[in-house]
C-alpha cells in the first residue's frame, strides 16, 4: 500500500489553491473546478470544494473544521521562508525555532486553519541533533 495523496475539504477551492502557490510556490493544477492538487516529489496535496462530499457520503467530511493535522512542507532554509513569506501571511502560529527532534520550523494556519508546519533538518554531530 501507497499513500497516494492528502486531500483538504474547503468551501473556497479557489482561495486555498493560491494560498499554497504562495506558500510553495509551485503551480498547482486544477482538475476541475471543484478540485485541484499540488504534486510534490513527496507527495500530492489535494484541494476539493466541500460540494464533493456528498458523494462521498452525507456529513463525512467538514470544511475548515481540522485541528489535529499538521502539513509538513521540507523546505531548504526555513528562515528565508519565513523572510519571503512573513509580508503576506495572517495567520502565523510560531516563528523559526529549533525543535528537540532536529527541525528548525515555523508553523502558520492555512486560510482554513490547517496547520502547516515549513521545516529544514538542523546540521548533526556524531548523529546527534545540535540545536
């Protein structure tokens, strides 16, 4: 088994799909209207309007109403990111920090509040992280 993609439920496909393009600043490609997806040598990020989950099933999905994911973006300095990306963005939940397990991140809230984690591995010693 493959995990083939993420996909976020929002009521704007529109608003989110330029968000990402900001934020990665790679193109994402619309399928249709109601759905587009970021592809990532890592991996696909999926965008679908909240008008696909009915056939999905009534009520499986909620736009917007996330607070347990946490979308990781490796990126190659995560503090040049920040300097790029600090003028335009609202929500921002931390500034560049080093984390005990190796990172140096910060995190920000896509305009659905999904958390979105953008982080460059921190240089080793000996196998172990210097932070």
């Amino acid at each position: 088994m493959e995990l083939s993609a993420t996909r976020i439920v929002t009521d704007d496909v529109d608003r989110l799909v330029a968000f990402y393009e900001t934020v990665t600043g790679a193109s994402v490609t619309r399928l249709h209207e109601l759905f587009a997806e970021l592809r990532t040598s890592g991996g696909t990020l999926a965008v679908a309007s909240s008008r696909t989950v009915p056939a999905m099933g009534p009520g499986v999905a909620e736009a917007g109403a996330n607070r347990s994911l946490v979308l990781d973006f490796l990126v190659g300095d995560v503090d040049e990111e920040y300097a790029r990306l600090r003028p335009v963005l609202t929500d921002v939940v931390g500034e560049p920090r080093d984390m005990p397990w190796g990172n140096r991140s910060f995190l920000l809230r896509d305009p659905d509040g999904n958390l979105v984690n953008l982080f460059t591995p921190v240089s080793t010693v000996g196998g172990a992280p210097q932070i």
